[in-house]
C-alpha cells in the first residue's frame, strides 16, 4: 500500500513512570506505534517488583513481534532517573535499587537494550518524529508524577 509505513523492523519500547508502565512495539524507522500496552508501576513494592513487571511486559511485547513477523531491532526503556552516558541509572527518586547496571542488564538479556532518562528519551522522540523536528534547538518540559526538562 503506497504511503504505510514500513512494519517489517520494530523496537520495544518502555516508559516506565512513578504511576504506570507504559509500552509499546514501535516500527523502525517511521515511529508508527503497532500496539500499546500499559500497566501500574507500584512502585512502593521496590525497584525488584516493578524490574520484574517491566521484564514481563517486554517479554509480552517480544512475543507479540514473532506472532507478527516483525524483526526486533532492540528494546529502548525509559526511566524516572537520572541515567549517565552509558546507560547506568544514578538516581532512587521513583523507583529504588535500580541505580547501575541492573535494568540494562536484565533487558539486555532479552533484547538489544537502551536505557535512557525518560525526559531525555521524551525530548528526543520530539526531535524526531514529534513538535521539535523542524527546529535546531528546543525545550521539552514533561509534568506528570514528577517534573523534568531538556534542551
């Protein structure tokens, strides 16, 4: 069909907040989103019940892309954290005992994965596919459980 995009390579997605996990398979490289699927955080459980959620969530979704036929290019998880250059998350303000490695590696273990602060990752989708496409420079400003912003 001239026009759709293209469904053949996907990514799994993962916005991971102070109330509620909110994924999605998403092609790769338009950005259509192919489902959603969306569950509460509880994250006054610990960072180990919301990790564990998260996890079954992805592995949902990557099932999901086999019943599809979809190629999995890789897993992109954001969180309410600060997150370093490498991926490591630094900060328990949401969710605790997720500081370092241990969200990339439980996700890495499933799928290629990125771990990025979920303002960060916010910001750049808009630079991408969203209200910040056509400009060098911009602000995103994200208000929900917690505040954030990037430019």
């Amino acid at each position: 069909m001239a026009g759709s995009p293209d469904l053949s390579a996907c990514a799994v997605g993962l916005d991971v907040g102070g109330t509620k996990v909110a994924a999605g398979i998403v092609a790769y490289p338009s950005g259509a989103v192919i489902c959603r699927r969306t569950i509460p955080t509880l994250a006054r459980r610990g960072g180990k019940a919301v990790l564990d959620d998260s996890l079954a969530l992805a592995n949902e979704l990557i099932a999901e892309t086999g019943r599809r036929d979809l190629e999995l290019l890789g897993i992109g998880v954001g969180v309410p954290e600060l997150v370093d250059p490498e991926g490591h998350v630094t900060s328990a303000h949401s969710i605790s005992g997720w500081q370092g490695d241990r969200v990339r590696s439980a996700f890495s273990s499933l799928a290629p994965t990125v771990v990025e602060s979920d303002v960060r990752a916010g910001a750049l989708a808009e630079s991408m596919f969203g209200a910040g496409q056509e400009f060098r420079l911009f602000v995103y400003v994200t208000v929900g459980t917690g505040q954030g912003d990037c430019i």
